[in-house]
C-alpha cells in the first residue's frame, strides 16, 4: 500500500464505517475494449480485482460485502460470454476456497440457482459449508440474481405458508417479507458502490437498499484499487443518515 492508501486507511474511522457495503462491478468488458482484447478478458481481470476489496475490508470496518457477479438479465449476452463466465466462476471458486477459508471469510451465494450447472452449484455448495464456520468478512456473491426476481421468488414462498396455514395473512407486514428473501440473514446494505459511471441500480438489492447511500462512481471495475474502496468508505462515515427524520 502506498503513501496515499496509508492516510486513507488511518484516516477511515471504523467506527462510522458501513457495517454491509454492495458493489455492482461493471466495466469489464469496456475496460477490456479499451486494450483491444475480447470481453472475457475484462472479467477476468474483474474477478482478481475481488480479492484485493475482501481484503481490504477488516481494516476498514466492513463486515458485510455483497458483490454483484451475474445478473438475471446476462443470459442474454453472447452465449460465448455466458459460457465463459460460468467457466470463469468455476475457476474463480475452485481456486479461492482454499484463501477464503485460511482468512476466515464466510461466503454465501444468493439467487436463483435452477439455471445454473450442477457442477457449478456443487461447488457453490462447497464452499459455503466450508466457510460456515468463519466469522470475519461476510463475502456475499450474487449469481444469476435479480432483484424482482428475488421479490418474486420470496413472495410465492410467503404465499405458500399462508395456504399451509402456516402464516396468518392479518400478521403480514414490512417484516414479513424480508425473512422470505435470498438475504435473510444478512444486514441490509448501508452503502452500494456502482463502478464504471453507469447511475442505475440495475435490479440489484431492490428491498434491501431502500435505505442505502449510493456512489456511482466513473472507475471500471478492474481498475478499482483498495485505496478508492478506503476514500468511498471514509465519505460514508462524513455523511449524516436521518431515515426521514430531521436534525435535532
């Protein structure tokens, strides 16, 4: 870390830190244009970028992360993109399970997995029964995920409970729900990054952020460094979060 990463993480008060911060990682395939190579070629230099942020994180007083890794709406990529990417995932969680576990992260995946290989889901599998034990950073992966999806998914379940008798109808309410989503044990986010100057939320966390502060910021992700994770973070602890009350 150099000189200017030193000052930003002594100058990051932990103690204001965002608990759960979510990050939408996008721009790889434009930064990977920028250099002339083919798409695949940013997502994977995006997929080394992850490891430097979850690293990052004890020192910053993270103790959530969520990232953003496929979106229901990729399956309409080129199918030699989709097929790459799920290569790539099971690359990326064939190789890491072993440093995850050693850092004593605790990784879950969310979504819908049914499209999904079964190779792939093994291995998703693995690697949260290996990490169940650890209680460090909270390294949430969001695949084949979509936020109405999830809303969508967690409603017919609730719907299901109330046929069964299990759930009276009269006790629904804004607490009900969110014990029926992919997050249910999670924090909801206090802060969501999006990387590569797109200002959209892009069906990510729908119900969970209602509350979050934002950074769209003009990065592409494979060039997102510790040291712009650290300012986002400190800034965070600058803001003022009312949750529609006022000043005193």
């Amino acid at each position: 870390m150099d000189g200017a990463g030193e000052l930003l993480k002594h100058e990051t008060d932990t103690r204001r830190a965002p608990r759960h911060v979510a990050i939408i990682m996008d721009g790889n395939g434009r930064w990977a244009t920028q250099r002339g190579r083919p798409r695949l070629f940013g997502h994977h230099a995006g997929a080394k970028r992850v490891r430097e942020v979850v690293e990052a994180c004890p020192d910053l007083g993270v103790k959530y992360l969520t990232i953003f890794a496929f979106s229901t709406e990729n399956w309409k990529r080129t199918q030699v993109e989709v097929a790459g990417l799920m290569s790539l995932f099971r690359r990326y969680i064939a190789k890491e399970a072993r440093a995850l576990f050693e850092k004593g992260v605790r990784v879950r995946f969310i979504g819908d997995r049914v499209q999904l290989d079964a190779k792939l889901i093994a291995l998703m599998d693995e690697l949260e029964q290996l990490t169940a034990g650890n209680d460090g950073v909270n390294l949430t992966i969001a695949l084949n995920y979509g936020g109405r999806d999830e809303v969508a998914r967690a409603t017919k379940r609730l719907a299901e409970d109330v046929a069964a008798g299990k759930l009276d109808p009269a006790d629904v309410d804004q607490e009900t729900l969110p014990k029926y989503l992919d997050t249910y044990v999670l924090p909801d986010p206090d802060l969501v990054i999006r990387t590569s100057g797109e200002a959209r939320i892009s069906n990510f966390l729908l119900w969970q952020s209602a509350y979050a502060e934002y950074e769209f910021i003009d990065t592409l992700w494979p060039d997102f460094t510790h040291e712009e994770f650290a300012r986002l973070v400190a800034g965070f602890g600058a803001r003022e979060r009312r949750f529609g009350s006022v000043p005193a």
